[in-house]
C-alpha cells in the first residue's frame, strides 16, 4: 500500500467510523498554510467529490497581525481555487499586555479560533475542520495528564455549547510524518515564516516526551488511542440517541 493510499484509507475510515460527515453539511476548514491543513483541505475537496454524503468545503486563513509568521496568501489562494474551494482571508490580533493571566499562544489560539468561528457562522457553516494529527493527539493526552491530573485529548468530534457548529478532525489517526510524505510528494510549498515561539512552548517539550515514551515502545500511539477510549464513547453517544428517541 502507498503513503496516498494509506492516507486515504484512514482518512475516509475516521469520517465514517466517526460519523465526521453528512449530507447538506458546510465546512469550513481552518487553514494555517502549514502541510496539515493544506492536506486536510486537499482531502476534504477530493471527497466532497463523492456523490454520498453531499456536501460542500469553504476555507479560512486567519492573518495574525501581531505574530510574525506568514504564509503566502497569493499561494494559499491559487491552491485552494485548483480544488474548487473558496478561500477567506482575516486578520486579528491581541495585546498579551491586557491578559497576563495567559501565555501569548494561548491567546494567539483563543482569538485565531474565534475568527474561525464568526466566519462560519457569517458563511452559514455548521462544521469547522481542524488539521490536528495523531501526534498532536498525543501530545494533548500527555499535556492534559501532567497539568490537569486527567488523562484526556481532543476528540475526533466535537459539538460546540455557544455555537451551532461542530468541530471536526478528520486527521486525527493520521501520523504526522505520513502527512509530511504526502506533502513532499505534492511539493507543498512551505510557510514563509513559522511561529519564532513554537520550539519554545509546552507543546514542543511534550512531543519531546512522546518521542521518548514511543522509542520505549513503538506502539505507543495505539495505547493512547486505546486509553482515550474513543470508540466507548461514539458507542455511548449511540445508545443514548437511542434512548432519546424512545
């Protein structure tokens, strides 16, 4: 099986087994520039094609005026119009002066996502699609364990309280470094300036803990996945559907 394949597969193997996907859905995907969102765009459009579920793909690029990191814009846009997809570009920005409470990521990705958020409402989206990976999922799992005492991540889906909208992670059981083979192979071209933060947070010291957990033992990301207890949860969420209804 080649990398194209194997992305596919489980691509197409999480929206259904996730139910990530639906007739007469909209969706917005949050696109960063980087290869995963680039990819989960490409994936997306390509499915879209498929006749069952029918739905449709739009894509946001928030600008982050106070942050300096850059993608190309005029690349984004080009790319994005090859696979039919609209693409809208917004710009926002924080003072990390006026909230001391938290770190300058945090606020970086409370405001990007609130961006995600008007705009899909304002463009009647009742999805938004994030590129976060496996590893990111580990990654979370590991963070959420050594600084909240749980052992929890993001999930696969996720319904939103204050908005009618309902996140979605069709990446989710997709290594990182496969995600990287498919963006070699399509000459992805690359962010014109990464966050000058991002070897510096949290984040990065927990991939450094997973990467030595998964060198102790190289099916480490199926214990994961098996501890976060996913598939209890879609089978739970099904039966109280069930009992709803009755």
């Amino acid at each position: 099986m080649t990398n194209d394949d194997h992305i596919r597969r489980v691509f197409n193997d999480t929206c259904k087994r996730y139910h990530l996907l639906a007739d007469g859905d909209h969706i917005l995907v949050g696109l960063s520039g980087g290869k995963d969102s680039l990819a989960l765009m490409e994936l997306l459009a390509e499915r879209s094609r498929v006749w069952v579920p029918r739905f449709s793909v739009e894509a946001c690029y928030v600008r982050m005026e106070n942050i300096p990191y850059r993608s190309d814009e005029d690349y984004l846009r080009t790319f994005a119009e090859g696979l039919g997809v609209p693409l809208h570009v917004v710009s926002t920005q924080y003072d990390e002066q006026t909230d001391r409470r938290h770190t300058r990521c945090f606020l970086c990705s409370w405001h990007r996502r609130k961006q995600l958020f008007e705009t899909a409402q304002r463009l009647g989206c009742n999805k938004i699609a994030l590129g976060h990976h496996l590893d990111d999922v580990m990654q979370t799992a590991i963070l959420n364990l050594t600084f909240q005492g749980a052992f929890s991540s993001i999930r696969p889906s996720m319904t939103m309280d204050k908005f009618p909208i309902t996140l979605i992670r069709p990446l989710c059981r997709l290594r990182e470094r496969d995600l990287q083979a498919w963006a070699d192979a399509r000459g992805y071209r690359p962010q014109l300036r990464l966050c000058p933060y991002e070897e510096t947070t949290r984040r990065a010291d927990a991939q450094r803990v997973v990467s030595s957990l998964e060198a102790l033992n190289p099916e480490l990301p199926h214990s994961i996945l098996h501890a976060l207890a996913w598939e209890e949860e879609k089978e739970g969420a099904q039966v109280l559907k069930m009992k709803n209804e009755k």
